[in-house]
C-alpha cells in the first residue's frame, strides 16, 4: 500500500490545508532514512512517512502543487 493509501484508509473525510516537508530522520538518501510530510487538515495536522526518497519528493511535488492551482482558481472567481 502506498504512502498516501496508508495515511487515509481509515480516514474521515477533511480538506488538505498545507504540506510541510520535514527533515528526514537520518541523512538523505541512507537506506534506512524515512521522509515525513506534515499535512496540516481541515481535522488537525497528519504526519506521512515515505520510506523512498523519489516517493517522497512526487507526494510533496504533487499535494504543493494541486493546493497552488485550487489557490489560484479560488482567486480568479
């Protein structure tokens, strides 16, 4: 099951306020480094842990992204 999967199963349904990338647990891009994301909701803040760099920084990408975009729309009306 991926990072995002994992982290909203069971979830209830809130709307993704922000995306903090924090700094990895151990140095970047060691083999047992783990990545966490806070993701601050409409519920209270969610902390995401990828366990792979490359997954990590496209979840981070993505959410920052769609959350810039849904901004800018929200502005133009």
């Amino acid at each position: 099951m991926n990072l995002v999967m994992q982290a909203f199963s069971n979830a209830k349904e809130c709307v993704v306020e922000d995306v903090r990338p924090c700094a990895p647990e151990k140095a970047s891009r060691e083999e047992d480094a783990t990545y966490p994301v806070e993701v601050r909701t409409s519920r209270g803040k969610v902390e995401l842990r990828a366990d792979d760099y490359a997954v990590y920084k496209r979840w981070v990408t993505t959410v920052t992204h769609m959350l810039t975009s849904s901004t800018a729309i929200t502005m133009r009306n």
